[in-house]
C-alpha cells in the first residue's frame, strides 16, 4: 500500500508541486498585494493598464514563438498548430488567470519607485463615528471612503476624524504609474 502511494507521488510530483505553489499564491500572495493599493487604484489598472500590458506581452511571446518556428524550418502547418497554443495559454495566462497575473504585475510596480507625493483629502461626511468621504484638495473628482482610510492607517474607526479635517496620504508610484502605499 505505502510503496503504490509512494509510486503515486512520484508519478504526479510536479503536478502536486505546481499545485502547492498555485495555491500558496492564489491564497497567501494576491490578497497581500492588494493591501499596498486603493481599490480604485487596481479597478483603474485592471480597466486600463492591465490590458494594454496583456496584449503586448501576448504578442511578444507569440511573435518570439513565430520567430522560433521560422528559424528552426518547422511546416507551416505545424506553426499554426504551435501559434494555436501559445494562443491559448496566453488567453489563459493574461484572461482566466487574470487576478495572479495582475497580482504579480502590482507586485513589480511596487519594486520600481518612478515618483513620491503626497495628497491630501478633507473629510465632508462622517457618520456613525465609522462611515465617512473625503475628497481630494486638488482634484474634485478624486473621493476616499472609510474602507481606503482604515487599509492606508490601520485603524479600525472614525472617531478621531471631523468634518472638514484634512487627511494626508504619502504615495509612491510605480513602474505602470500606479500608485501604492506603505501600510502602518
């Protein structure tokens, strides 16, 4: 019994071991990423940056795969087979995989420092000591609630905040442009 479960493993190790590594990024690595970033932040770079980012890649592997495949005189019809699959795991890499691969690109933004600002929102609406908006001095446009405030200070209520108060965030932005912070 032990030596079949034994030849089992063996058989499969790789399958288990990418398996194990998927799941410790899957649970433990995405989640953590997104503590450095606004929500707003990732929803702007899932809607706009992620897929400019996903194109081009795809295109150079497929591009890089073609390259390959002429030089090394492959039938056109073995290209197409090739093309097809490159296709497809791209589409699985960059689509169905598409939180992994953009907690991995998060990740890189966060390596590279392009800039560091500071900006500064003041408060309009609290209520309930723990539900309140802010808006940015600068840019109308721009608003916080209390969900970004508690992952950017670690805290857990409102009380201490009025109406009107000015909140400060220190920011960096990345590689992509997107801007992260460093969690208290």
């Amino acid at each position: 019994m032990l030596n079949k479960l034994f030849s089992l493993l063996q058989k499969y190790r790789y399958f288990i071991i990418f398996f194990i590594a998927f799941s410790l990024v899957i649970l433990i690595f995405s989640p953590e990423q997104k503590r450095y970033y606004f929500d707003n932040d990732i929803k702007l770079f899932k809607e706009g940056t992620y897929l400019r980012i996903s194109l081009v890649l795809s295109g150079i592997i497929l591009s890089v795969t073609l390259l390959k495949c002429i030089i090394n005189k492959i039938k056109i019809d073995q290209i197409f087979n090739v093309l097809f699959i490159m296709a497809f795991l791209c589409f699985n890499i960059f689509y169905l995989m598409g939180n992994t691969t953009i907690s991995f690109l998060l990740y890189a933004n966060r390596k590279f420092v392009k800039n560091e600002f500071t900006k500064s929102y003041e408060t309009f609406t609290i209520s309930d000591n723990k539900y309140f908006t802010a808006q940015n001095i600068q840019s109308k446009n721009d608003f916080i609630n209390q969900k970004d405030y508690y992952k950017y200070s670690g805290e857990k209520s409102a009380s201490n905040l009025k109406n009107g108060e000015i909140i400060t965030f220190k920011l960096k932005e990345g590689l992509f442009g997107i801007t992260y912070f460093e969690p208290k």
